[in-house]
C-alpha cells in the first residue's frame, strides 16, 4: 500500500510539466542532478552546526562580548515558596489582581510581596544579554559569509542578471559544485535553527519563525528535488542580504553602542525593505509565478512551490511591520532600537524599576500607622 502511494506521489505529470518527468533529472553524459539522497547530507552537516556554535559562542562570542562591555546580568532570585512556585508553573506567569489576593491569603503574606516574588521570578527566566550577544553573534557570523558566500556563487551565472534563465532547459539543468555546497549549508544550517529552537532565545513571533523554518527547508528541499535549483540559490541569497545586518545591530546595542546600532539598523530597514517587499514578490516570485506561463501549463509543483514562497513574503510583511514599531524609536526622545520580535519578559526594564521603587519605599504607604508590609516580609524574603 505504501509503495502504491509512493508510486501515485512521485507521478511526473504531478511535479513536471507535461512531457517531463523524473526520468529527465538521471545524470548521464557527464551531466550530474540532485538527488533525493542528497538531502541526508544536511543532517550531519546540522549536527557539526550545532557543536561549531558551541564552540564559537565559547571561544569567540564569549570574549568579544567582554571586550564590548557585555557582562552576566546578576538578578536576585525569588525566595523558595511552593505554593507561588506551582501557580508560576502551572497557571500564569502573570497572575491577576484577584489571583494575588487569593495567593496573597494562602502564603500568608502581602499583595506586594507577591506581585515582587513573580517578579523576580520571571526576571530568573529572562535571558540575560550575554546570552542574547552569543547567539546574535553567531547568527550574524554565519549569515555574513552565507551572504558574500552566495554571492561568489552567482554573480557570474546569467539568471543572477536575467530571470528568463531560472527556467532555461528546465528540468534538465546541470547540478553545479557550488550549488550543490550553498544548498546543503544552507539546509543544514536552517535544520540546526530547528534543533536549538527550544533553548535559544523565545521572542514575540516564536511561532511565525517555526513556520519560516519549516517552510524554507520545505521550499529548499522540493527545490532541490525537482531541479528549481537556480530560483533556490537565488532565494536564498535574497534572505541571506539583510539577516546579518539585523544580527549586528542587536550586537551593538546589547553593548550599549547606541548610535552604532541605530545606524546599522537604517541600513538593515533600507535592504529589508528592497530585498523583501520588492525584489523577493517583482522579481524572484514573477519568475517562478508569471514567467513559467509562457512556457508551460499549469501543475501541481508550480501551486506547490509558489504556495510556499507566498507563505514567506506573508511574514516578510509580518516582519516588516515590527520593523516599523522599532523605527518609532528613532522618534525624539527615543535612543535604543530593541528587537520587537522579543518577549515582554525578556525587555522589559520596568520589573527591574520597579524592583527599585520596593526596595526604596518599603517604608512607604502606611494603612493605619502601620506599614503596608507589616511583619510578612520574613515570611518571603
């Protein structure tokens, strides 16, 4: 039965235009196509990714974020409460002013003491910049030598300069050495993001990158499979353009290099906005959408790969957006460029103000001659 389904998936007339097939993509005569069997390669290939990130944020993010000034952030922790510990855990991480007063009765202690011990309780799961540092740093290495990388690979084939040439003697293009490379670094880096999503930093779009993920290895592999290779490398480079921009900006302002980084950011919002919003739609995706119509009829693998680049552009313009929230901060009065993208919890300065303002007024209201934390602060602190 799986071998009947198998049989009727892989159809040519499904992936191919008519009179095309898979039978067109065997290497013969010296000329070498990829093949399914390929793609295994980019799991090892994720594997040595993620034991060379571990090394470069040890060797080298480490110590550069020390000669930039980016320390260990040193929290206090929340006193050890099982009660308040278990709500934390299992019911929110942000409890209502009825959910204090109800912990606050239990515990036998203040709405303060409480709303201080969730406090330092998230503040304990922010990441901490040099945490942030490191993983920026290492993402902007890799998407800087991706970028001029990709950039060696193409720039002197014809489709870099005119698009009619991503579908010339489609499908039976030659598999070129450096294709071949920027496909399997580029899949298998894509696939090591997916391994560590779990203890790299969570942000505000946690799942729009999985989704992005999952659709760039999907699109890079049908691609790859299917001989769209030529549109592939040149997706891939398109992406590639701005990534390391961003990554460095967060570089330099989790250093505290302010201006740097808003600088760098212009120039990032600059080549998002040409790459994303207008070479990716006008000039990649009316390649593979409009241009194939004079060549070909319609099937099934041109839905199946346009479906996928139209769910990219969807969060390049999802993107876009928190680009323009961070550009609000250019405003007046405005001189620090956090990454939108981020969790409350994990930019939120205010919790660490407000942790300020308690140890400052814990002498403060007063509710009949005495103090609003009376006796119950040995009981939490």
């Amino acid at each position: 039965m799986l071998q009947g389904l198998r049989a009727w998936l892989w159809q040519d007339w499904i992936w191919f235009p008519p009179g095309l097939g898979w039978a067109d993509l065997e290497s013969r005569d010296g000329k070498v196509f990829g093949h399914t069997g390929d793609l295994l390669v980019t799991l090892p290939i994720a594997l040595c990714f993620l034991i060379i990130r571990q090394v470069f944020e040890w060797k080298v993010a480490t110590p550069l974020a020390s000669l930039l000034g980016v320390r260990e952030e040193v929290r206090v922790h929340a006193s050890h409460n099982p009660l308040l510990e278990s709500y934390f855990r299992s019911t929110t991480k942000h409890p209502n002013q009825s959910a204090v007063e109800s912990l606050s009765k239990q515990a036998g202690c203040s709405e303060r003491q409480v709303h201080r011990w969730f406090r330092r309780r998230r503040n304990q799961e922010r990441p901490n910049k040099l945490k942030k540092f490191r993983e920026a740093s290492w993402r902007f290495t890799f998407y800087l030598l991706a970028f001029f990388a990709g950039l060696a690979a193409v720039i002197d084939k014809p489709w870099f300069y005119e698009k009619e040439e991503m579908w010339r003697d489609f499908p039976k293009m030659p598999l070129l050495p450096s294709q071949y490379w920027y496909y399997m670094i580029e899949l298998g880096f894509y696939i090591s993001l997916l391994f560590s999503v779990a203890t790299d930093v969570k942000r505000k779009d946690f799942k729009e990158q999985i989704i992005h993920h999952m659709a760039t290895i999907m699109l890079l592999s049908f691609s790859w499979l299917v001989n769209y290779i030529r549109a592939g490398t040149m997706i891939m480079l398109i992406h590639d353009a701005s990534d390391y921009l961003l990554e460095s900006a967060k570089m330099f302002n989790y250093a505290g290099w302010r201006k740097t980084c808003n600088y760098i950011f212009i120039v990032f919002a600059m080549v998002f906005f040409i790459t994303r919003l207008i070479l990716f739609p006008f000039w990649i995706m009316h390649a593979t959408i409009v241009y194939p119509l004079s060549l070909y009829p319609t099937f099934f693998g041109y839905y199946f790969f346009n479906g996928l680049l139209m769910i990219l552009q969807g969060l390049h313009i999802f993107w876009f957006g928190l680009i323009l929230r961070m550009a609000i901060k250019f405003l007046p009065g405005n001189d620090i460029v956090e990454d939108e993208r981020s969790d409350r919890d994990e930019t939120d300065e205010s919790e660490d103000e407000e942790e300020e303002k308690d140890g400052k007024t814990k002498n403060g209201p007063v509710q009949n001659g005495h103090s609003v934390l009376n006796n119950n602060h040995r009981k939490m602190d």
